[in-house]
C-alpha cells in the first residue's frame, strides 16, 4: 500500500519531490513536497468541511493567489520560500480549488436536472 501511494501521489499532483522541500518523519520523506502535501490536506478538509459550509467562487479564487504568487516569486527571483509557508499556501490553495470544484459541480448538476425538468 505504501509504496502505491509513494508511486502515485507524485503523479497525481505533479510534485517534483525535492528532498529539501519536502518533509520528514522519522527520517523518511513524505512523498510528495511541502506544497503539495498543504494542497492534499487543504482538498481533503475542503471535502470534509463541505457538508457544513462552501465559500463562495470569489472566496475560493482568493484563497488561491497567496500560492500562485509564493510560487511565480520563488521561481522568477531568487526568494525562496520554506516549508511552512509552501505548506501555509498549499493548504489555501488546495481548500480554494477543491472548493471551486464542489461549486461547479453542483451548478452543472443543478442546470442539467433543472434542463431534465423542461423535457418531461
């Protein structure tokens, strides 16, 4: 099971998995960076936090500019960031995306029921 999840999660976020951005415990790297592991984190309590409350599309897209803007500084200059801000801006932007997600989903499925609804 491990090493499925070692083998994939890289995959499915498209992390590069640099070992000096990303994090340990006890002595073994997480599989995917420090960013990438705030973005899995941010999806999985924007999945659970859904049933109680969704942020609207301009609160979503908000959330997700401090990592697009931590992320082109980083690679357009010579600031580099640390683990706790990577993780900080993934996990916004990872609760943001995943919340746009969920609103887009249920306005598709809204819109084609409501259009079921017309041809009855």
């Amino acid at each position: 099971m491990q090493e499925k999840i070692y083998k994939w999660l890289p995959i499915i976020f498209g992390c590069h998995t640099r070992a000096d951005r990303s994090f340990f415990y006890k002595g073994k790297k997480f599989p995917i960076c420090a960013r990438c592991t705030g973005e899995l984190i941010g999806i999985i309590f924007s999945l659970l936090s859904s049933f109680i409350y969704i942020p609207s599309v301009k609160l979503s897209l908000i959330l997700m500019i401090p990592m697009i803007i931590d992320g082109f500084t980083q690679s357009l200059t010579k600031y580099e960031s640390n683990n706790i801000l990577r993780v900080i801006t993934g996990f916004l932007f990872g609760y943001g995306i995943f919340s746009l997600f969920i609103i887009f989903t249920v306005i598709t499925f809204k819109y084609g029921y409501n259009l079921g609804l017309q041809y009855r």
